[in-house]
C-alpha cells in the first residue's frame, strides 16, 4: 500500500514532535499532543467516538501558570493532579480551542478516504501493550470508522545503551517494532538523543510513502 499520511495515534507527543521536525506531520490531529498514558485509555475513547473526552461537563481549566495550561477530564483522568491530564496542553474549556479539537476529530473519520499510516508509540515500561489489544485496536478503526485503507505503526520503545530498532510483528493490518533509545534521551516530547530521532523516522520511513501528502485543506474540504 502506497500511504496518503501520517497519522499519530499517541501514547505521547514524542511521535507528532519528531514528525514535525522532519517535515511529516502533515496536519493537526487529534492525538498529537495527548497523553493517553495507557492504551486501555485510547482503546475506550475510539470505542466512545470521543463522546467522554470531549463532554464540557467533564472537563476543567487546570493551570500552574499561565503558559502551563491543562485540562482534566472527570472520566479518564484525576482530577487532583495536574500531571494526570489527558489534555495536557489544550484548554478546551476555551471555546476556540474546543472547536480546533473538534475539527481534529472530524479529520480523524474522515481519514477513512484515504491511504493511511497510523503510528502508536508506546512506553513498554509502563504501557506495555498485548498482541490482543493491538488487534483491538485494528478492529475499532476497521469497524467502528469504516476504515479499511489503512496499517497501524506499533512501536515499543525500550530504554538501552544499544540504540536501534527491530520489526518482531508482521500482521495484515499492523506491524511492531522495537526501537531501543537512551535512556536519558526519553522526555515524553522528541528524544534528546539525535540517532533516537533518526531511528524513529528510519521506522516510519521503511513504509511506502507518498511524497505529496495529505493537508489539511484536502481533508478538510470532504
């Protein structure tokens, strides 16, 4: 399959921060710069159709100071803990910024239209995702968002001195692979270590992927 996108499914922000900086996060999603901290999380908000994530009556403004803004949602997350935020670095109390994110997810289905990469990075020190629960995930997009035009990116990272990735599944919908970074390269945003990066884009890179990619004017258009 020839891909039309990119397309970050989280756990974190590193996945959408590094395909920034070499040039192929192709537009805002709704993901990018969520911290679903466990795949159960993810799992439940594509099953809702996002319905728990974006009630008003579950979120609230959770701010340290003016730049450090959060929003904590009554369903997923704590709501005495600021670090806990699934919404870590939106308002969406902010009537603004609950429209952009409601523009995210109409991207999100619409995606189903196209040829579609989707990459899940996960922490496999404390979201150590199941082959069961990878294949959950295959089913949701497939059945749930009439999606067939699409393959799913896993990958797990691990902390070692031996940096370097290695594909272990290989599965009609989704592939995993390890990527090996650091350990003081992790931030939960892009790896401070350089090769971690390139390792990451090396993964993502080894898929058939168009050079004139989706934008956002085109999807939005639909």
């Amino acid at each position: 399959m020839i891909f039309d996108t990119i397309y970050s499914l989280g756990s974190r922000c590193q996945n959408a921060l590094i395909l920034k900086k070499y040039g192929y996060r192709d537009f805002s999603g709704i993901f990018d710069y969520l911290n679903t901290q466990n795949v159960k999380r993810i799992l439940h908000i594509l099953e809702d159709d996002f319905n728990e994530l974006l009630n008003p009556k579950n979120n609230i403004r959770s701010a340290l100071d003016e730049k450090r803004v959060r929003t904590l949602n009554k369903y997923y997350d704590n709501i005495k803990d600021f670090h806990s935020a699934t919404l870590c670095h939106h308002d969406i109390t902010n009537k603004e910024q609950y429209s952009a994110i409601l523009r995210r997810k109409e991207r999100f289905k619409k995606l189903k239209n196209f040829n579609t990469l989707y990459n899940y990075t996960f922490n496999s020190w404390e979201n150590n995702v199941t082959k069961e629960e990878m294949e959950k995930m295959v089913d949701i997009i497939k059945d749930k968002y009439d999606n067939k035009n699409f393959r799913i990116n896993f990958i797990s990272l691990c902390l070692g001195k031996q940096q370097g990735f290695t594909k272990i599944i290989e599965n009609e919908y989704y592939d995993v692979f390890n990527l090996t970074i650091l350990p003081n390269s992790y931030c939960g945003g892009e790896f401070k270590n350089q090769k971690d990066c390139q390792n990451f884009m090396d993964i993502i890179l080894s898929y058939n992927i168009k050079e004139e990619r989706l934008t956002a004017e085109k999807i939005d258009l639909l």
